[in-house]
C-alpha cells in the first residue's frame, strides 16, 4: 500500500511540475494579448487602406499619391466597373462560387483517401503512391502536355471543369494531410475500431476525420484560396465570356484600359480627353476590394472549425 501511495504521490507531483511550466503568469498573458492585438491591427491597415484608396480620385493619387486622407473622394473607379463589366459582374462572382465550393469539395474528398492511404502503416502499396505523389513536386508535364490532355483528350475546353480539375490534388497537401494524421490519430485508435469490427470508411469517417478537423479546415482554406484567385486556367480554356470567373473577368477590364491609355495617341482629341478620364490606379484597388470582400467571409467559418478541433484535442490529450 505504502508503494502504491508513494507512487500515487510522485505521478501527482510530475504532473503538477507539468502544469507549472505550462502556466502562464498574468503579465505575459497580458503582454501576449498586446502583441496578438498589434498583430491583427497590422494585417487589417492593409485591406482599409486599399479600400480608401479605391474611393480617393484619380487626381488625388496623382498629386500626393496613397494616403488615408485624399485630397477628394470619388466612385469614379467602381461606375467604371459597374459601367464596363456590370452585366457580366453577377455571372462572373456566380462562376468563382460554383468554381471554388465544387472544386474545393472535390479536391478535399480526393486529398483525404488519398492521405490517409499513405497515413494507413497496412496499406500494400503506400510507398509506391507516396512515390508516386512526390514525383510529381520535383517533375512536372509542363503546359504543352497539360494543354493536350485537358483539351483534347479530356475534352474540357470552354468549360468550367477545365479550372477544377487541373488543381484538383495537390501533392503538397497530401503531405499536409497525412502529417496531420501521423500526429494526431494514434495507430492504436485504428487497430481498436477494427477489433471492434468496424471498416475501413467507418473508422475514416466516424473515428479519424472527427479528430482531424484543424487539418481539414486548414486544407479546405488554403484549397478555397487557390480556386477563387485562379484566373491563369481560365485564360487557357475559357473563350466564353458567360464563363468567366471574377478574377479573370476583372483582369480582362484592367487589361483593355492599360491598352486604351496607352493607345489613346492613336484616336481623335475628343476620345483623348474621355480617355484620360478613365481611373486607372484607383480601379486595380477597386478590382481588389471585388476579390477580397467575398473570401474573406470564409475565414471565420473555418476558424470555428480550427478551434473546436483544436478544443477537442486538448480535451483528449
């Protein structure tokens, strides 16, 4: 009994050096808090300076250049959107929704099965695929090929899959993936689940992915950012113009009116002047504000997600 106590008592006092250590005092809580504030502050100035900018007047940039406070505000730079692309403006975000929520569903799908095959110890051809995966970050087709395949041999030109499927598995999140699993669900979870008789896509679904929810929402995010800022693919194999995504559409417009003020030299004294008129240094940060405001509403959606994984893994551990 005594042996037991004692080592009752040494358990209790390695787990109360453990907690100490892990404390954290109320002045460098305080200092922590300070410096995350500052932080966030840093990363918000950005995104409000871009949007005064893109309410400043083109005259007003041009005589003090950026500032917080223009000499005259104006929405010279969102009619010229409206103006030029307005009847295309809904279709076009309508393309970036449909493009980024079914290519990221999708590629989350495949990314998944794909790492945890790899994560699986048991799996007869892991260190083929996992081969297999890495290849292709040192190699790549190129874009003569990848032009062929899509195109021709898929037959995914003028179409919006011709953006979703290119992207769709990515070797670096596979890696990401299959680390998160290797962390945080232990080998033992999963041979308990199969004594208790439960199968694989049972074990996927019910036991690993719960836990694996930070990585899931992390994967999901930076997928969702690299659909929705794509305008490269559409450039490729979109002819369309009913078919272009937000991005692509708006860099179209910025395009044609670098073009009209480089050529105005080439029309009559009567366009020059309209010419002039049109933004230019205001409209790239009104096209940027477009971009931006929608995605940005996914953020806290998968932050949710992010600390109530992470909530339930300290509750676990």
């Amino acid at each position: 009994m005594d042996t037991t106590a004692s080592n009752v008592n040494v358990a209790q006092v390695k787990y109360k050096k453990k907690r100490d250590l892990k404390a954290v005092g109320p002045i460098t809580e305080f200092i922590f808090h300070i410096v995350m504030a500052l932080v966030g502050i840093f990363c918000i100035i950005p995104f409000v300076f871009i949007v005064i900018v893109s309410f400043s007047s083109e005259d007003s940039i041009k005589k003090i250049g950026y500032a917080f406070k223009p000499l005259a505000w104006s929405l010279d730079a969102y009619k010229a959107v409206f103006q030029g692309v307005g009847k295309m403006l809904v279709s076009s975000y309508m393309n970036s929704f449909y493009i980024t929520i079914v290519g990221t569903v999708i590629s989350l799908i495949v990314t998944i099965l794909f790492a945890y095959a790899l994560y699986r110890q048991d799996f007869k051809y892991r260190n083929f695929m996992a081969l297999f995966s890495y290849f292709t970050m040192i190699f790549g087709g190129g874009l003569v090929p990848t032009f062929i395949v899509c195109k021709q041999l898929l037959h995914l030109g003028d179409s919006l899959w011709a953006v979703i499927i290119p992207p769709l598995l990515s070797p670096f999140f596979i890696i990401m993936m299959r680390t998160f699993f290797q962390t945080s669900v232990p080998e033992e979870l999963i041979e308990a689940a199969s004594i208790d008789g439960s199968g694989e896509y049972r074990t996927l679904l019910q036991i690993v992915l719960p836990i694996s929810k930070p990585g899931i929402a992390t994967v999901s995010l930076l997928t969702a950012l690299n659909y929705w800022n794509d305008w490269y693919l559409s450039l490729l194999y979109i002819k369309d113009k009913t078919k272009y995504p937000l991005q692509y559409l708006l860099m179209s417009m910025q395009n044609d009116v670098d073009f009209i003020k480089k050529n105005a030299a080439m029309v009559g004294a009567g366009a020059q002047s309209i010419m002039k008129t049109l933004p230019n240094l205001t409209l790239r940060m009104a096209m940027v504000v477009f971009v931006v405001v929608p995605i940005t509403f996914a953020y806290p959606f998968f932050q949710r997600y992010i600390i109530g994984g992470l909530t339930v893994g300290s509750v676990k551990g």
